[in-house]
C-alpha cells in the first residue's frame, strides 16, 4: 500500500495499543501469543498506511499481551519501514533505567533511528510487587529514576547516586545510538506537579486523556509551556492519546466497541470505586468528551477539535479496547490511517474546525 499521509499539517498521528485481548473469528478469546501477532500486523499496516507512530503500552495483567513493550518493537522494526516505534508507557518507576535505555537503543538500531520511549508511572501498579518494590516508595522511585534516565541520554559516562539503585560512577552504558539521541517523552495523566517536573527536565509532554471534556487539560498545556520558559528547557510540541474506534458508521463505531469497551472500564472501576459505566454516559463521552468513537468523519471532526483547543503537535489514539473483534481492529486501523488522518489534516490545514 502507498503512503497515504504526509506531514504538512505540522501534526502527527500515531496509534496506540496494551495488546487488549481480542475475540478471534471463532468467537473465543485469542492466545497472548495470537494476540502480539495481531499487533505486529496491525503496526505492518499502520506503517503501510503513512501512520506517524505505533506504540505499545506495558501491562502485567492478564487481559493485556504486552508486558515487554521494546520486545515488541524490536519484532516490528524488522517489518517495517518508516512508522516511529514507541513505547505508551514505559512504566520506569519499576525498572532499572539503564536496561530501559539499552533495550530501546537497541530497538533504535534495529529500526535505523525510528525507536521512542514515553516514559510513565503506568496505569495499573501490578509491576511493582512484581519486580519487588515497595508501593510506598512510588513517588520517589520515579523521581529517581527519571532523573537518571535523563543523564543516560546524554550517551556519555554518568555518574549519578540516589536511594532506590546502586550508585553509578562514570558508568559507561552501550549500545549508543546512530544519531546520539534517543527520543524520549514523559506520559502525565493529569499533575500538575508532574506536568512541572517534565518541563524541568526538557522532556516533551504527552498528556493521557481518558474522559471528560478535553478542553479541561488547557492548563495543563499552559503550565508545560511556561514552566519550560522559567527553566530555560524546550518547550516541545505537547502530544495528546485518547481511546477511540473507527468502523463505517456511527452506529456500527458504537455497537462493537461499547460492550468491550463497558467490560474493560468495569474491571478497572471495580478496582477504583467507579460506578458501572451506562450507555448514557459512553455516548456522552464521544459526543462531548474523551472517546472519539464513530464514522472516519466523525472521529475526524472531533479528533481535529481536540486538537485546535489544546494546541498540541500529536495525537495518539488508542485504538484497542478489551475484546473487540480482531477483524474489526484491522477495518479500524485501516480507516484511521487511510481515512481519518488526511481528513483531520485537511480541516486543521482549512480551518475548518469547531471548538
């Protein structure tokens, strides 16, 4: 397939999965094995589409396939030859930051430079007792650990110390990576601590939303750009990843994917003390807030608004979502890279936006 998109909006598209567990043909649920196939032929066709980026999330829970996201990569990198590989997130809080940066200067290679890694506190903590950390060190293992893996980009001998890890004296970590840089964001889900604490760093921001009007995150854009100032670091265009889903119609966007969609959402409310998600409240979400599930015009037109209010350089839509048929994963990746994404940049390039 030919490249069907270009850049010349200024933003970029990408395309974002946990490995969801999908039904298979049959109608039963597919393997973890079956499923990591199906996200390396899906990442073939994002690439094949003009998709700007394809990133895994890491999970260790049992509905998700991917726990080793650079694994992954690596895989499609030897498949591929032009979409960005990333990481959404790479829970570094519960890894050693030299074995991150190693592993995805590696993927990096094996993708001539096309390698990313958004680093994240995750959004479930199964990791930690996992790997044995202690959930009360949550907020300085990060702060620790970002902090180091910020000094490992530089590719030269670091020597650093802190709580969490053995001390590092002029430590020298390979393989080093073509360019000298490896491109590295930092996923916040609403802190404005966190949101700080990026700028501080220089890292670029990409901002998880996942409900409610996304309007509400235009502080947050706000407080990235003037904290960069007041350190003095790059203010970097700021990315954005949302769930969605993309089928033919309205109608069939919505029928497939709410009853994954309700399961997947239940289980995480039951363990957060969420009420039970109601038809009434999914539809609102993808009429005014943080679902952009429908038609490729309709995701098109609501993708390009979000975009216009928030400012931001990148979206990200995460595209899986519990069980949904694999089929109908595949039509969705399809619609969204050959569709959708020329259709969003037209009406940003127009003007033609409603915010």
């Amino acid at each position: 397939m030919r490249n069907m998109n270009s850049s010349a909006s200024g933003v970029e598209f990408g395309l974002d999965t946990f490995g969801d567990i999908p039904e298979n043909a049959s109608g039963g649920l597919a393997s973890h094995p079956q499923t990591i196939r199906q996200v390396l032929d899906e990442a073939i066709l994002a690439d094949e589409l003009g998709v700007d980026v394809f990133a895994v999330g890491e999970h260790h829970r049992p509905d998700y396939s991917i726990s080793s996201p650079e694994t992954v990569l690596a895989g499609i990198a030897t498949r591929t030859s032009r979409i960005r590989l990333s990481s959404g997130v790479t829970v570094l809080s519960s890894d050693d930051p030299v074995r991150v940066f190693q592993r995805f200067a590696t993927v990096d290679a094996l993708s001539n430079g096309r390698a990313e890694v958004i680093l994240g506190r995750g959004t479930f903590t199964e990791s930690f007792p996992l790997f044995g950390y202690d959930m009360a060190d949550y907020d300085t293992l990060f702060e620790e650990k970002l902090d180091l893996f910020s000094q490992l980009l530089t590719e030269k001998p670091v020597t650093w110390s802190g709580t969490m890890r053995p001390a590092l004296h002029e430590a020298d970590v390979y393989p080093k990576t073509a360019t000298g840089h490896l491109s590295t964001w930092v996923g916040v889900g609403g802190s404005p601590q966190s949101v700080i604490r990026t700028a501080r760093y220089g890292f670029p921001l990409m901002l998880a939303i996942i409900g409610g009007d996304p309007a509400r995150f235009a502080p947050y854009t706000e407080l990235y750009r003037q904290a960069s100032e007041q350190f003095g670091t790059v203010a970097h265009p700021i990315g954005m990843h949302s769930p969605g889903f993309v089928a033919d119609t309205d109608e069939e966007a919505r029928e497939v994917f709410y009853p994954h969609y309700k399961v997947m959402r239940d289980r995480i409310g039951a363990l957060r003390g969420w009420p039970a998600l109601q038809r009434a409240e999914f539809d609102h979400e993808i009429e005014l807030g943080s679902l952009y599930v429908g038609s490729p015009t309709t995701v098109a037109r609501r993708m390009a608004s979000a975009i216009s209010t928030l400012g931001v350089g990148r979206f990200d839509l995460i595209y899986s979502a519990g069980a949904t048929l694999m089929s109908a994963r595949m039509k969705a990746v399809e619609l969204y890279g050959s569709t959708v994404i020329p259709m969003v940049r037209d009406l940003l390039s127009r003007g033609k936006v409603a915010v």
